[in-house]
C-alpha cells in the first residue's frame, strides 16, 4: 500500500476533473505550491487566478465566479482560509454560493511550522455554517473521491486536506459516499472514530487493543455527520473514543456527543484530540504522541480509561 | 407608468435588451419619485438607514435607467449588465428603483424589514431577483463583483458589473486587496461607484478614519478615476459613458453626494444615518420633494 498526502491527490484531481469539466476554476492566494493548486495551474493557465496575499478578496471573488456560474475552488491553509469567516459567512454562506474552498495544513501533522500555520479551528468554523458540507478525508482514493463530489454538489463544501502522506487504508473511489462513515473494522463494545489523518493512527491503535475488539471508522464528512451509523454505535458500544487533529472543541468529537446525547447514548465517550490548547513546532509524530493521538497514546488512553 | 404629482414616463419593459438611456429630466423625476417611496418605507419600517439611501438613489437611478443592458422579465439573462451595492445598508433605495422598473409590485415595499418579506434590511439575493450579492458586511461587495467580472471575460461576454460603495466602507482592508487585484486583471468591465458622502455611524469620513486623498490612492492602485458630482445626471452619465470606452482598467466614479440629499433636515447629518424617519417628519419630507404619500 502507497501512501500520499491528501493535497496532491486534490491537485492532481482537480486537475482531471478540469479536463472534463470547463466551469471548473482555481484561485490561491501565493500558496499554490503548497496547496498543490499548482498542478491545476499548469495544465489550466486560463483558469488559475493567482490572488496574491489576500484571502479575503479572494473568497468574496470565488463567490462573485460562482454567482455567474462557474466552479471555483479556493485554495489556502485552512487557517488562512478559515480565518477570513465574516468573509465566508456572508458571501459564501449566507450568499448559497457554490464554492469550494481548499484548506490544506490541517491539525499539528503539519509539524515544524507550529501553530500559526496550522488547522486546528477550521472544522469547527465551518461547521457552524448552515449548507457548508465539510470533508476531511483520510487518504488518496477518498480524496479524490471528495474533489468530485465537490465539484457535483450545488452548494459550498470546505475540504481538509494534510500536509503530510497518509497510507493508502481505501482501495476505491466508491468507498466514498457524502456522509455516510466508513467501517473499517466492525468490532464489539468499543469504538474508535477518526477523521482525516486519524483514521491510520485509530487504526493502528486498534492492533493494540485487538482484545477489546474496537470498531474502527472512518468519518471523512464532519458536516452533514452520519446520524445512522453513530445510531448504531451508539446502540451496539458502551465506550465510543473519537479521534481528531483539530481542537476537541467544535470539530468530530463535538458533532459525535451531540448525536449520542440525541439517540440517548448511554455509555462514555473519550474524545481525544488538541484539548483545547494550541499547538506548537516538532515533528508530527511527536506532536502526535505530546497531544495525545497517536497510535501509542490512544491504546493507553483507552486502557487508562476502561 | 404613473409617477404621481409627474408627466407619465414610459420606456420599454419587456425584454429591453439595450439600456434604456433615459433623458436627464425623466432621471429627475424618477429619482424624486424613488426619495418619496424610500422615506415611505422607512418611515413604515420604522427603522432603516434614510441618510444613505438618499445619498445614493441619484447614482442607482442613472445606473438602471440609463447605463445598464437588462431586462426586467429576465433576472437569469446572462448577458444581462450587473449591479452589486456592497453598502447593502443603502437597499431601500434599489428597492425603489426596482419597483419602478415593475420587479417588485410598489405595494410591496412597505413589507420593508417585515418578517417574511424578501425586502430584507440588507439585501438577499437568494430572494430577490436582480440582487446580485447578499451584502451589509462592509467590504466585501467589490471582490464579488471583481469575481462577476471575472467570469464574465471568461465567458467571453460583453456585460459590465456596477458596484456601489460606501465612502466609510472603504475603510475595510478587503476593499484595497480588491482595489489591487482588478487592474491586474486588466478589469475594464468592472465600474466602482463611490458614494463618498463623507458620512459614517460615528461621525464624519474625515474625522472617523480620513480617507482623503481618495481620488489619488485609486489612481496609485492603477484605476481610472473621474470625480463628479454624484447628485447631477449630467455628470453622472458623462462619467458613465467615459468608463463604456475603458480598454484595459477598471474605473472608479468617485461621486461627491450629500448625506440625506434632498431633505434638508437631513441633509449632511449624521444623525440621520440610521434612524427612520417619524410621521411629521415623514411629511415634511414629502413636503419638500413635492410629493404625497404613495
């Protein structure tokens, strides 16, 4: 199994879409090789709009393509992106427009960087927006899978994209469906729910719980979140552990306690994630095991916790 | 159409393809007409923003009466020229405009403000036709309409994109990082008007946050500038036709209004920035744009 990180699979799809699709348009603001909008770019002169350091403009200019019936993805750090709400929250929200706004860099995976530069509220601002779908995919194929939904939906859609590589845990584009979780593992009374770049570190943390039997899932749409499958856990689990790289405030632990609390979960959940601090430079790993989300740290929260 | 108290106007409606280029007596009488029904309405609504929308109804008239490709059956005609109003404050003065040219039913504007109505207190463009932006967040309205434009070369249309700001707008970072970008983009279909009628919620321009020399920071960022005054049709439509001939930049109109212009009670007062108009008041108004309630 490969493994790639999820902002040059958008790059790339995008891309292929844009050979398919004529309305499809590309703005970054000075980061496209970063957010790999460049591969786009390169194939699409025309249709790449490069906005300088102004990401304000560049959404409300995203907004104004979109009024006029083109598909513009908007390209920036998450936080950069994010940063800009009011911007988001009329011309984009409010307004129904139909852009898609590309926040890469999500959560401490970034690593030396630091915080400045990291998605770590991005989920939860755009969560907090009535028609936003938000996807934060956990590898190549449902990546590329996102991008296409993107670009079908009439409406807008942030998508959360890594840095860093991710090994390969989908086999197909199909696997993919708008919010609806994946199950990777079907287990017994304990679950293990990440999204994005938790979903291998779940995973792997699963092989050291293998007694315990976890489900482990897969929640690449945050917003619309899948009530059904979280239903089923929530009927089937006593213990449910979600797993994020975003602050715990807001983002998947949030949108899953408020679906437990609804269906009358009655078991615990552990959310872990940034708990609400902010973050700081290292590399990811070690972020990753200092935060508490690792592989290593979820086994030992969970067994701590049981 | 029947302005009362005023000659019978009639200009085409149905699929006025071409601009309608009204004559500066019949732009008179129907922006004196629209100062009535936007002082009417505020004065129902009991709340709204009357020193603004008087400073600006003489630029919005001459823009769909005069300037613009459009028609009024159509909102989804893609050549269609666009209006953005990114001092979305100002609404009722393209409500008026627009029940006058029969898109929305006159009867209609006193839902001004009401819950349910698509007269919202900033306008919504998912509601209403030829609202082309949901605006009232200050700044944001010119990178909507640069993002029109955009699409319009694109799509190798001729149409044009009209945006209206206010002076103390301009104070939001967002509209300079717009100001940047349009001539670079080589924008000549994009016209910014601005209605610099020096007044804001706290005081005057000048002393709130000096934007002055405004024609000359426009200029620096590479746009056409032409200043006139933003109450005479004459130099409005003068300052129009200049931007039609543009090749390569965008323009800024940069008209010179009076806050509250044409009721003297209001006229450059502050106070009147935000605060509807009374019934005695409404009717001293009225009295002074030779008018009756309509």
């Amino acid at each position: 199994m490969g493994a790639k990180a999820t902002r040059d699979s958008f790059g790339e799809a995008v891309r292929d879409l844009g050979k398919e699709n004529p309305a499809i348009v590309v703005l970054d603001a000075d980061l496209s090789v970063s957010t790999k909008s460049v591969t786009f770019a390169k194939s699409f002169p025309d249709r790449f709009f490069q906005m300088g350091i102004a990401e304000a403009n560049m959404i409300g200019t995203a907004a104004g393509m979109a009024f006029s019936g083109l598909i513009p993805f908007c390209c920036s750090f998450g936080c950069f992106l994010t940063g800009k709400y009011e911007t988001i929250r009329v011309s984009v929200g409010y307004s129904r427009a139909n852009v898609k706004l590309v926040g890469t860099h999500a959560g401490l995976g970034i690593g030396e960087d630091g915080y400045t530069q990291m998605g770590l509220e991005d989920m939860n601002l755009m969560r907090g927006l009535p028609g936003m779908t938000v996807i934060n995919p956990c590898d190549d194929k449902t990546t590329r899978a996102a991008v296409r939904f993107a670009v079908e939906h009439q409406g807008p859609v942030y998508l959360r994209l890594t840095r860093q590589k991710l090994p390969d845990l989908h086999a197909s584009e199909s696997d993919f469906k708008i919010g609806k979780g994946i199950v990777l593992k079907k287990g017994g009374k304990l679950a293990l729910i990440g999204t994005g770049a938790t979903v291998t570190e779940a995973l792997q943390a699963s092989e050291k719980l293998a007694n315990y039997k976890p489900w482990v899932i897969d929640i690449h749409t945050i917003k619309p979140i899948d009530k059904d499958l979280l239903k089923t856990l929530a009927q089937e689990c006593s213990q449910i552990v979600t797993v994020e790289d975003h602050n715990i405030v807001g983002g998947l632990g949030s949108a899953v306690a408020e679906v437990l609390s609804e269906v009358g979960f009655s078991g615990k959940l552990l959310r872990l994630g940034v708990q609400d601090t902010y973050g700081e430079s290292g590399l990811p790993d070690e972020l990753f095991e200092k935060y508490g989300f690792s592989a290593h740290q979820i086994a030992q929260k969970v067994i701590d916790w049981r | 159409m029947q302005v009362p108290g005023h000659p019978i106007i009639s200009f085409p409606m149905a699929s006025s393809l071409a601009p309608l280029r009204l004559s500066q007596t019949e732009l008179e009488s129907i922006s004196l007409k629209c100062r009535r029904l936007i002082l009417n309405m505020l004065e129902k609504a009991q709340s709204g923003h009357p020193g603004g929308s008087l400073s600006a109804i003489d630029l919005i008239t001459a823009l769909f009466f005069h300037e613009m490709r459009m028609d009024p059956k159509n909102a989804a005609w893609e050549d269609r020229d666009r209006f953005v109003l990114s001092k979305g404050h100002g609404v009722p003065a393209l409500y008026a405009v627009l029940s006058q040219l029969g898109i929305i039913p006159e009867s209609e504007l006193s839902t001004l403000r009401r819950i349910n109505s698509r007269l919202q207190g900033h306008p919504d463009r998912v509601v209403l036709p030829f609202v082309e932006a949901s605006t009232g967040s200050l700044g944001q309205g010119l990178s909507i309409a640069q993002g029109i434009a955009l699409a319009l070369k694109l799509q190798k249309r001729s149409s044009r994109v009209f945006c209206l700001m206010g002076d103390g707008e301009t104070q939001e970072g967002q509209i300079w990082e717009t100001a940047m970008s349009a001539p670079k983009y080589k924008l000549n279909n994009l016209i910014a008007i601005l209605d610099n009628n020096n007044g804001q919620i706290d005081g005057h321009v000048t002393e709130v946050m000096n934007l002055e020399p405004i024609a000359d920071k426009w200029r620096s960022f590479n746009w056409v500038v032409h200043t006139i005054n933003g109450h005479s049709f004459a130099e409005i439509i003068s300052a129009l036709e200049k931007a039609r001939g543009e090749k390569d930049r965008p323009t800024l109109i940069l008209a010179k209004t009076v806050k509250g212009k044409g009721v003297s009670f209001m006229e450059d007062k502050i106070s009147w920035h935000g605060v509807a108009p009374n019934a005695e008041e409404l009717q001293r108004a009225l009295e002074e744009l030779k008018g009756e309630k309509s």
